[in-house]
C-alpha cells in the first residue's frame, strides 16, 4: 500500500495567530475570567488545549454569538477566528466585556469589503448557514444575502449594484457552481470571490491526486474545511474519502484492499495529529506484507 502525504498541511496562518492571541491573552491576564465566544477554531484538540489555560469556551450550534453572550457573565470574551458582526462586538463592550479580536486577517478583509459595499449597493454572500463566519458576515448589514444553493440565488429580487464575495473556506467546487448561477442572473455583478489562500491550495492538491482509492482527511467533524476536502476528494473521482478527528478513529474496513492512500488535513487540524495517521497506515502497510 502506497501513502501519498498532501501537502499543504498543519495550521493556516489565521489558526496559528488565533491560537497565539489566546495564549496571550491567558498569559497577560492570570486569574481574570476568559471565555471564548465559540470554538477559538474548529477542532476540540485546540479547544481543550485553551481550556488547559484556563480559557472557558461557550458554544452552541443551535445559538447565534450574540446569544452565546448572554452565558458570559464578566471578564474577557474572545472573539473567534471566524469573527463575529459589528453588533456582537457592540452589545459586548456595552456589557463591560473587554473584548480581544482574534478574526481570521481574510475574514476580517471581507468584511471590510462587505462594509464598503453595503453603502451603496447589495452584497450576495456565498456561504454556509449556521457557519459562524457567515452568521458574522452577514450580520453587517440587511443587504448582505447568504445563499448556499442555486435555489436560493433564484429566490433573490430586487438588488442592485451587486458584489458577489464568499465565505473563506467554502469549497472551489461549489463556489463555482453558485458563482456561474449569480452570473447568469446578474452577469454585471462584480465578483470577489474571497477563500482562503491556504484552503484554496489544499483543494486544489486533492484535485490533483491521481489514481488515488482512498482520501482520508484529519479533522474535527466541526471543521467545514475538511468536509469540503472529503467532498472534493469524491468529486475528483476517489471511490472513499473519510473525515477522522485522529488515528484512532482509522479503522482497517477504510483501507481494506486499497493499493493508495492520500491524507490530508484541515486548515486547523493539528500536524501532529495528522502525522499519528500517517504513522498508523504506514504501520499498517508494513504489517499486510
């Protein structure tokens, strides 16, 4: 059995200062209560590696941020690397919750080219509902419309001077898809699409596998990002694709008879949890000799 490591893998870049301004945070403020308004990223292994700091996290998928407030009494709220609306940064501060910014940089940019928008025109937002960086940005502001199907686009009316921009880790596949359905509605629609660099690259890697049976992805089943890997890695034409959280989660049926094995990770998947698979297979290659 050949395994074929995808690379890129490890944190983004958004990630590692997310997880950097957390430990500062937990540092400078010893004693001070800290929570984080929803998972710092998406994985549980960064999550419990703030909790360890004594950094609280509130999260409930069924709740909005600024619901999720109401469960932070005092002290310091960390805003994720998903970012948050400008209301959720408001209603915070006017609690008297001192508030630390961990947005990703990308998010924070879309933002801002959502703001600058919305002045004077409509902006459709390509993303994913209930996805808290959606939630953020589409919070900005009434003429930002979140779709996530040509069926929705179709239910638009009545926009004008129209930006179509995304979610930063929303599939290429599917971007695509949504923008050629934009386009042909409004084809003077001016388009900022607006995934992540990092995520960009490590779909475009899975699209490039060749002769691959197997695609197993490490991350948490929260991330968005590695789902859209494992879907990619079907659409690409890779019979099994798996999202797995660490190698315990590797089960011999997954690879049974496969001759090649690609793994890749999510943008906030950490390596070392991806290596423990790679060891694995390579442990159970060795052992099918």
């Amino acid at each position: 059995m050949e395994i074929i490591s995808v690379t890129p893998r490890g944190y983004c870049q958004g990630v590692v200062r997310a997880i950097r301004i957390a430990r500062r945070t937990a540092e400078e403020h010893p004693g001070q209560p800290i929570t984080m308004l929803g998972m710092i990223v998406h994985n549980r292994y960064v999550v419990e590696e703030c909790e360890r700091l004594g950094i609280r996290c509130v999260e409930d998928s069924r709740l909005t941020r600024r619901e999720l407030l109401s469960r932070i009494p005092e002290g310091i709220v960390i805003i994720t690397a998903h970012g948050a609306s400008d209301d959720v940064f408001a209603e915070a501060r006017a609690r008297g919750l001192t508030v630390v910014d961990a947005t990703c940089p990308d998010v924070e940019r879309t933002h801002e080219l959502v703001r600058e928008h919305v002045r004077t025109g409509d902006v459709i937002y390509l993303g994913k509902h209930r996805h808290p960086e959606a939630e953020g940005t589409v919070g900005i502001s009434p003429r930002v419309h979140l779709v996530s199907t040509v069926e929705e686009i179709q239910k638009l009316n009545g926009l004008s001077d129209i930006l179509i921009t995304s979610q930063t880790t929303l599939s290429i596949l599917d971007t695509e898809k949504l923008l050629k359905a934009c386009l042909e509605r409004w084809p003077d629609a001016v388009v900022s699409p607006e995934i992540c660099n990092a995520i960009r690259i490590r779909q475009e890697a899975v699209l490039k596998l060749k002769d691959t049976d197997v695609l197993i992805v490490v991350g948490d089943p929260h991330s968005n990002n590695s789902h859209q890997l494992a879907e990619i890695g079907l659409s690409a034409g890779i019979p099994h694709a798996y999202l797995i959280e660490n190698a315990d989660q590797l089960e011999e049926s997954m690879i049974r008879n496969a001759s090649r094995v690609a793994v890749t990770s999510g943008s906030s998947t950490p390596n070392e949890l991806t290596q423990a698979v790679i060891d694995r297979l390579h442990a159970c290659a060795h052992t099918a000799q």
